[in-house]
C-alpha cells in the first residue's frame, strides 16, 4: 500500500464565466432582434367580431389622421408604393386606426382592388 500523497488533479477550464457570456449575449439578441415589422404610428385597430388574427402579408397602416405607411414610404409615396408592388401582392393586409371613418377604408380598399390588388384583408383585434 502506498499512503503517499495522491496526486493532484489538473483543474480544468473554468466554465462559468463562458456559460455567463452565453446568457449576457442571448439576453442582449432577445432584447436586440426585432420578431415582426414595428408599426411606424400608433395604430388601435378595430375590435373584430369574426376573421383571422394578423398575419405575415404585406402590411400597409393607416393612421388615424389618414396616414398611409407601407414599407418605408409614408403618404402618397406609401400608395404610390403598393401600386408599384400591386401585381406582386395577392394578399394585402390593411391595419387601420379604430378612429379612422369606414368611408375611408372601403375608399382606400376599393382604390387598391382596381390597382388590382386581389385580396385586402382589414386586421383587427378580437375583443
């Protein structure tokens, strides 16, 4: 038997401080990455009674005040915009503020079905 002194063991890498810096950069990503498009204003959509939540399509927002927004482009350069992309569009979602009038929207929806848009989808909220 040999009671001599038991050899000391190699201390390994410490662990911790990578495992702190793979949660400070996950946190920094979660809180950094954008999931779905900002709105440009805000909106208060309309509470719905029937239909399906919002969607990934093409998003154009109008303001309260009339306010287009659509990829970038605000006011007419927005309408201007879709009409350029009216051919690509099959779906086109329309986030309108609950305050804007309804003769409004169905003018600005029937503007976009004869640039030949197919499909305009007015997104709500469900109450």
């Amino acid at each position: 038997m040999d009671f001599s002194r038991p050899q000391k063991r190699q201390a390994g890498e410490p662990i911790l401080p990578m495992i702190n810096v793979v949660f400070l950069l996950l946190i920094f990503f979660l809180l950094s990455s954008q999931i779905a498009p900002r709105a440009p204003f805000a909106v208060a959509p309309p509470r719905l009674e029937t239909g399906q939540p919002s969607g990934s399509e093409a998003l154009l927002f109008m303001a309260a005040d009339g306010r287009l927004h659509f990829s970038g482009a605000q006011a007419e350069d927005a309408m201007t915009a879709v009409l350029a992309q009216a051919s690509e569009l099959e779906t086109l979602s329309l986030r309108a503020d609950a305050k804007v009038p309804a003769r409004e929207v169905v003018l600005l929806i029937s503007k976009l079905r004869d640039a030949g848009i197919r499909s305009v989808t007015l997104r709500g909220t469900r109450p």
